[in-house]
C-alpha cells in the first residue's frame, strides 16, 4: 500500500545535480583517475597528511578541518595513541568471522557504548557495522524482527520526516527525505513509509505559536499520521534529534521528543533515533537524546565513533527489543561480514577512550558556547544571515535572501557554496548545505571541528569565514 497523500512526492523531473556544482571547491578537471569519485568530471583535493586540527594539500596549501570531513574527526587528525592502539591491534588478530569467534576490542566498545547510555537508558547490545547507512539498515530491520518475533506481522510501516538524512543504501534512503538524492529512484524504492513535518522552528514555527505550542501541533499532527496509517501497522518513527545535513544543526523545539516518546508508547511503536551525526558527544553530551530527557528504542550512532581512523558505526538496541528477540529465534537475522571489525573497534574504542579520559564532553560543550557566542557577535547583523544555531561544536548559519521574510536565495545564487569556497581559498573547511526549503533551495553552512580545537584554531575559523562571507556578499552587488 503507498500512503501516498503525505508521503514525500519526489521532484517532478529525474535530473541529479552535478556534484561538482554542489560543492564549488572542486576545480582541477581530470579524467584519467581510475576510482569513481563522487563526481566523474572533477578531481577533488589530494590530501598528502593530515595532523591535528589541518590538511594538508598536495599544492601546499595548509587547511583548518573546521568541520571535521563530515563532522567525522572529534579527536582530529594523526593521534598517536589511536594509531598505536590500531597497529596493535592489527598485530594481535587483524580479522575473524562473527559467526564463531568474538574479540576482546568488539566486547570492550560494545560495553562501552552501552555503558554511556546509563542506566536509565536501557541500552543493552551494540551491533557493529562500518557506516551511518549500515547501522540504519540494520535498526530498520531490528524493528521489523522486533514485531514478527512478537507475532505482529501486520506492522510494516515506517513513518519519518521531511528534511531528513538516514543514508544512500535502497532501506536507509526510503526513509530519507533528501528528494535531491532520491529522485532517480523512487520508482524502485519501497512504499511502506510516509513523512511528516520537520521540526524546524526557523522554517515552520507560527509566529505567534510559542515553542511549546508550536511542539504541540507537530505532536498532532504524528498522532494524526499514525491514525492515517493505522497504529496497529506501523513499526517504527524514525528522527534525528538534532537534524544535521539537510537542514544544518536544527533541535527540535522544547518538548517535542517527550511527545513523540509518549506517542509511540502509546501505540507500540518504536522510536529509532538517528544519532550518525549529532551523536557521540558532538552536541556536548554523549547522545544528543540526552538532552531531551527521553529514552529510545534504538539508537544508530557512526561518524565521530571512529573519529574518522577507520570506518564504523554502531545500532543500539534497547532491552525491550533485545527481550523480544531472545525470547523469539533468540537470534538477530542480519549478518555482515565485517561487523565488529576488530581492528576498527580497537581504534574506535582508542577514541572513545580519550574521549572519556581527557574530559572531552566537557570541552566540546565549553567550546562549543565559546563558538556560538563568537558567531553571534560576529555574523548577527550581517544582511543574509538569516538564523546561527547549534548545540556543542555543531553550529550551523541558515543564509536567506531577505531575513524578514525568511525568503531563501534562488538556487541559482548558491550562497552557501559561495561561502564554502572562499573559505577553502582561505585555508578554512566548512561542510555546505544546500537543503530543501519547501521544495526551494535553503542555504545553510555547517560547522563541526574537533573536540580539540584550540581558542586559536576557533578564532582563525570565525573571522575567516567572516571573510568568506564578505566576499559572498559583495559577489551579490
Ligand atoms: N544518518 C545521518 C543523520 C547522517 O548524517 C548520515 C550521513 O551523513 C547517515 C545517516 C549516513 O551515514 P554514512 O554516510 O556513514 O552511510
């Protein structure tokens, strides 16, 4: 059955963007490079070293990695003590197959992250795998299993939400909303998922709703989706507490999480929260849900897990559904062949350990409030900022045509990439962000450097990206 009606409609033409004109820093034209970039008609930046917050290009130039790749790097590049707990580990079992052996650094990380939760949290097995989209493949299938072990075979719905992320594999992207992304597809992805509104107060908040108000009627409008579905088939809702690469940095407003918590309690239905990006410290707590004062279902975690030393990421499952499945086939139905890669889980469990040991939470908060009052005092009256958030080191700035309508650029104008380039010719790496706005382009940059940043490092950044801005704005007049 299509729920169609809410569901997302995709752009009425198949075209994809050009990569290359997404991201205005990729300019030497060369074709003979045997590995399929992202786009085929551009070469992008070689890298030859890359040491604590810098990269280091081929052409000489020396770059501040003030977003990490993709908010990947907390602990930044070349740490010793990961590189040495990587070797070891490679020196002592580089790889075994899961179906009959386990190893001493995949029975540690999983311990680890399921001792962050806390107590309250009820987390209680971690599964292992290598990316954002993985983890979700698999949360999206433990929730399926969740309810066929339970006998529930009806429930085979996901609801999710508009200005999304979840991943690129076929199960990840069906319940992504990036419509850019999902264009030549749709035709083959599955139906069984509807969307509902983001919470995205700077968009969508009435101007007169308060931000409890304005919770609310997103509230209803879900409960409205669920009855539409009908409950009794829905697996899971799926979100990203803290909504990154389509929107830039957006929490949701205040009481909006205990809602969708309380909602899907009373229906049954699970609430897998996307922590790929905002999680694992990156908002100045260990989970982003943290600060919402709620408890999961499932939890898919990835970027700043490995700190960028080696791909993995990381599913959650709380003990409801860990009982579920050991009181049914007492077995998880999705094996890959390199879960709980030992050598990735010694150098993801490196990371998270200097993490804990040097108090790094703390300081990603700290610095975090450090650098959101500096854009504030920085870009507050510049004319196209239209919006400056976030949460620990995640910061993002929303650029508009008009701040007092809120009204976005024309694609055409690509203020975001503007920005991003003139940063890069200034030796500063920011993410851009050219999310969707109602179906209309939204222009945003996002900002996630290392937990290790230093006062420097945060001053260099935000007076070159004033600059870059500067040279965005007067490429305008
Ligand atoms: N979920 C979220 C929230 C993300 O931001 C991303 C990647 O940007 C993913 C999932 C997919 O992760 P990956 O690219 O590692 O597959």
């Amino acid at each position: 059955m299509s729920t169609s009606g809410v569901v997302d409609e995709p752009p009425e033409s198949y075209t994809m963007e050009p990569v290359h004109e997404q991201t205005a820093t990729l300019h030497t034209y060369c074709k003979e490079s045997a590995l399929l970039h992202r786009s085929l008609a551009e070469l992008p930046h070689m890298v030859t070293n890359a040491q604590g917050s810098f990269l280091f290009l081929g052409n000489g130039q020396k770059i501040l990695d003030a977003c990490g790749g993709a908010a990947v790097a907390i602990l930044g590049h070349g740490n010793p003590e990961v590189i040495a707990a990587t070797v070891e580990q490679m020196q002592k079992v580089s790889y075994v197959h899961t179906m009959s052996y386990t190893t001493k650094p995949a029975e540690e990380l999983a311990q680890f992250l399921v001792n962050m939760g806390g107590d309250a949290h009820k987390l209680t097995k971690a599964y292992l795998v290598g990316s954002g989209s993985e983890a979700n493949e698999a949360a999206l299938k433990a929730a399926r299993q969740y309810f066929v072990e339970r006998g529930e075979v009806q429930r085979c719905y996901y609801v999710a939400r508009r200005q999304s992320y979840h991943g690129n594999t076929m199960g990840a992207m069906t319940v992504s909303s990036n419509l850019a992304r999902k264009a030549p597809y749709t035709d083959v992805l599955p139906s069984n998922v509807s969307f509902v509104s983001p919470a995205y107060a700077y968009r969508y908040q009435e101007a007169d709703e308060t931000e409890e108000q304005y919770a609310a009627r997103l509230i209803s409008e879900l409960r409205q989706e669920f009855l539409r579905i009908t409950p009794e088939k829905i697996i899971s809702f799926i979100a990203e507490p803290v909504v990154g690469a389509t929107s830039g940095c957006v929490p949701a407003p205040r009481g909006y999480f205990r809602g969708v918590r309380d909602l899907c309690e009373e229906y049954g239905i699970l609430l897998h929260l996307d922590e790929v990006m905002c999680g694992v410290g990156r908002t100045g707590t260990y989970f982003a849900f943290e600060q919402e004062g709620i408890q999961p279902d499932i939890v898919t975690i990835g970027k700043g897990l490995g700190g960028g030393y080696v791909p993995i990421s990381a599913m959650l499952l709380g003990d409801k559904v860990v009982d579920s499945l050991r009181r049914g086939t007492s077995a998880f139905n999705h094996g890959q062949t390199f879960q709980a890669h030992p050598v990735a889980c010694a150098a993801a469990l490196a990371v998270q350990k200097i993490v804990k040991r040097d108090h790094l939470l703390q300081r990603c908060a700290e610095c975090g409030q450090k650098l959101g009052r500096m854009l504030w005092e920085t870009f507050a009256d510049c004319r196209y900022v239209g919006d400056i958030r976030g949460r620990g080191l995640f910061w993002a700035m929303e650029f508009v045509q008009d701040p007092s309508t809120r009204a976005p650029f024309p694609k055409h104008i690509a203020f975001g990439a503007r920005i991003h380039k003139a940063a890069f010719d200034f030796g500063v790496a920011i993410y851009p962000g050219t999310g969707t706005v109602d179906g209309v382009n939204g222009d945003h940059v996002l900002i996630a450097p290392p937990f290790t940043v230093s006062d420097e490092e945060l001053c260099l950044l935000v007076s070159t990206l004033k600059r870059a801005y500067d040279v965005a704005e007067d490429s305008l007049d």
